[in-house]
C-alpha cells in the first residue's frame, strides 16, 4: 500500500484502458479523410469507423467523397497496381465521436461500393496514433507500455485485496504483482492488472536510455528471454511537460512449441534472479550498441532479430529449425568475433609457401585458382575453430561444437533431418539451442558456464 504521503504518480494510460476492453471494440469516427503526399489536399473526406477487431488486427471502412473523382480513381488505380512503390501509399486520419483525433497511418485502401457520390474504402492499420496534454497526463520524461495479452514473468513484490462487509473483511486475497529493476541509471517497474489481462511497464528516460529508442528496446529482452513475439500493445511516450504520445498497435499471436527459442528454456518462474540478471544485461547491450555511424539504434538488434527467426522457425519444420538454429548460432560468433577477420591458427609461412607452391604450379587454372580461395579462406579463423577456442575456455560444451558441426554441414547443404522424433536427433538440436543460448550469454557478459542445459522434449514434423 502506498503512503498517503506519497501518492501515486499519473499514469498517462490510465486514461486510455478503454482501448483495452474485450475486443472487438468499435471506434465512430465522423470525420475521416485520406491524403497522399505531403501538404496535398485530401483526396478522400468523409465518415466511417475503426474497428479493432483482434489482439492482431485493426480494420477501417470509410464512406467518402473524393475532392476530384478521375484522379481519385487513378491514384487508387496506380496504387493497387504497384503496391510496393511507397509513394502510391495513402495516409488516414480520423476524429472519433468524443474529439480525440488519430493519426491512423499508411494504409492500401480497397475500394467497395460506390452509390451517388459515396465511395466505400476499407483496409488495414498498423496503429494508432493520437497526441494527449494536460492533467491526466504523466510529467515524468519516461515512456508507459501495455502488454496484452499479459507476458509472465517473474514478479517479487505482492498485491494485497481486502473486501469488508460492515467493517468485516469477508474477502482477502494476495497475488505477486510487481518487479522493479534498474538499468542504465532508468528505474524499470512491471506490474500486473488485478484481473490479470495484461502486463504494464514503465520506465523513467535517462541519457541511456532516451525517447524514442527506449520504448521499443524495452520489449526486446522480453522476446529473446521468453521465446515469444512480444510487442506493447499500447504506448505512451511522455514528453515530461505534460504532453505525450499514445499508440495502439496490434499483438502478434502467441506461439505454442517456442521454448526452445527461450533464453531461460520457456519457464522464467524457474530461474528468477537470473531471468532479471539477463534482462539487464540484455537492455544493456541493445541500448549501448550504434550503429556504423555511431548513432542509436531505433530498430531490433541483431541478436533479437535472430532470436524472432527462431521463434517463427519453432512453427515450421524440423529441418526448418536446424537450419535456423545452426545460422543463428554462426550469426552470433561471428558478432563474437567482431568486425576485423581473426587471424588463423595456421603459421603464416606455411601458408605463404603453399600459396607460392600452388601460383608455380602449371595445371588446371580453375583447379588452381580453387586451391588458392581455398587458401586466402584459411588465412582468417572460420566460425568452426572459433567454436573451437570457445569450447578450450569452458564457454560451449563439445556436444554444443559436435551439434553444429553435424547439423549445419547437414542441412546448409540440402539434406533432411528425420521428420520424426528421436532421442539421439533431439539431442542433437537441444546441444544446438544450448549453443545458442551460450554464445547469447557470453555476449552480454554472462558466465555461460553457468547456462543449464535444456531440458524440454520435441515433438515431429510441423511442432518442432
């Protein structure tokens, strides 16, 4: 319970939860108007609705009239034929009936019925957007995410409900609510609902961690960590004088049969401090790493990217698996190795003297100039020797090094894995997923010899 002295900061969402209401949800909007470029005029005005229909999906239908009928009809025309050319694209907005004005994004409308004037557009939105200001209105500089449907993980501190009945508790009941964790100078805070619909976190900005990079960073630990797509729902950037940004975007679904994709094999309840260990360490790395020019990194880091193609992977096939697993984990010493070629363990005048052996030797030239790509590749240490040295220093196991020697030779070249479940096959891609998670560890500055070894079963063909 929160002091009275001490009260309860404003949550710029709070004001915003009726978009989390059991879907679907209808939004009236009597205006609506669609432009195309910049600082053009619309080239649709007129009335419709928004409908968000699933945790995944944001539909529109809009009744308009085009400001010029013949051009209207070529642009959609063009549109439709080039959808690829982004300057065909068209951008909604929309006041729904209580004056809150959204900015819906670009959309590809398809045009329905058209009766006396009225042209029907209906489409698809990727989010949206609205500007909030005054006192409902957090005056923290920080950013507010909702995760809906709600993301399990470890919590420590615990909600407290008592029901009275003429100052009779009839009812009490205590529920593991909320984790704090500090990053980078930003105090991080997750917190349950009491209905247990979705997941809120809010975190302060800091010169670490600075509008608008944070608001995404913070959800990429969670997908690598618990094998999921995990995006917020809902957003909030605050601006910290009273003004703010709000979005809805749509969930992607949750996957069953990820948790090989998981950090912390799929039960993060099982390895508590560690989850948050490799939380922070994780945000860590995505928001102190730059680009080639030295500047923040807005989109997915790379070993987030990787983990996401895990994670589809999970969905496809065995053989689909390996080969993602086995690229992954190459993907990930190579960030390892860093972005100067190592030197190989070759002594470098017996490479030099093979190669002047091989430049005097008169036969087939194509054999020839084969041998020596051959040899200018074993100058530099491959992923194989690397994987190698990793294993000398205890980070990877020789069954993680064996793994991906057998299965990404295997499958990089064409061949099948058995689309059926067997224990040496299984074992086989949980040492490759092990390795995965060790070299995952070892770039965040982890021990990974303290990295358990996965313990999850798979199943055949298509739930791998």
């Amino acid at each position: 319970m929160t002091p009275a002295s001490a009260p309860v900061p404003i949550r710029t969402l709070d004001r915003w939860r009726h978009l989390l209401k059991p879907l679907p949800i209808t939004i009236d909007c009597p205006t609506m108007k669609m432009i195309g470029g910049d600082f053009e005029p619309p080239v649709f005005a007129g009335s419709g609705r928004i409908v968000i229909k699933s945790f995944t999906e944001i539909e529109y239908r809009m009744y308009a009239t085009p400001s010029d009928s013949a051009d209207a009809f070529k642009r959609l025309a063009k549109q439709q034929k080039d959808p690829y050319d982004t300057s065909n694209t068209f951008r909604l907005f929309a006041t729904d009936i209580q004056g809150t004005e959204w900015a819906a994004g670009w959309t590809n409308p398809q045009l329905g019925e058209t009766k006396t004037g009225i042209w029907e557009l209906w489409g698809e939105l990727d989010s949206l957007l609205t500007s909030a200001s005054g006192r409902w209105v957090s005056q923290l500089s920080s950013v507010e995410l909702v995760f809906q449907p709600e993301v399990r993980v470890p919590v420590e501190k615990a909600m407290v409900t008592v029901t009275t009945l003429d100052d009779v508790e009839v009812e009490y009941s205590r529920r593991l609510a909320k984790q704090t964790v500090q990053v980078l100078g930003s105090e991080i805070e997750f917190f349950r609902t009491k209905d247990g619909s979705a997941l809120w976190v809010t975190a302060t900005s800091s010169k670490a961690l600075p509008h608008p990079c944070t608001e995404n960073w913070l959800s990429e630990p969670l997908r690598i960590l618990l094998g999921q797509l995990i995006f917020p729902r809902l957003v909030a950037r605050n601006f910290g004088d009273g003004r703010a940004q709000v979005w809805l975007r749509p969930s992607p679904r949750r996957f069953i049969d990820s948790g090989i994709a998981s950090l912390v094999d799929g039960n993060p309840f099982e390895s508590k401090p560690d989850f948050w260990t490799l939380y922070g360490k994780l945000l860590e790395h995505v928001a102190n790493t730059r680009d080639e020019g030295g500047h923040l990194n807005s989109e997915p880091h790379l070993i987030t990217r990787l983990y996401e193609e895990i994670i589809q992977a999970t969905q496809g096939s065995r053989w689909v698996l390996c080969l993602t697993l086995a690229s992954v984990a190459e993907g990930l010493a190579k960030l390892l190795m860093g972005p100067t070629p190592l030197k190989a363990d070759f002594v470098e005048k017996d490479l030099s003297a093979l190669r002047d052996h091989t430049q005097t030797w008169d036969g087939d030239a194509r054999l020839k100039r084969r041998i020596l790509d051959e040899l200018t590749r074993a100058e530099t240490k491959t992923v194989s020797s690397f994987l190698g040295d990793l294993r000398q220093g205890g980070a990877v196991t020789a069954a993680n090094v064996s793994a991906w020697r057998k299965l990404r030779n295997s499958v990089m070249h064409g061949n099948l894995v058995s689309p059926y479940s067997t224990r040496e096959e299984d074992q086989r891609i949980l040492d490759l997923a092990d390795l995965v998670h060790r070299l995952t560890r070892v770039i965040v500055g982890i021990d990974a010899r303290q990295q358990p070894i996965l313990g999850s079963g798979l199943v055949s063909e298509g739930h791998a």
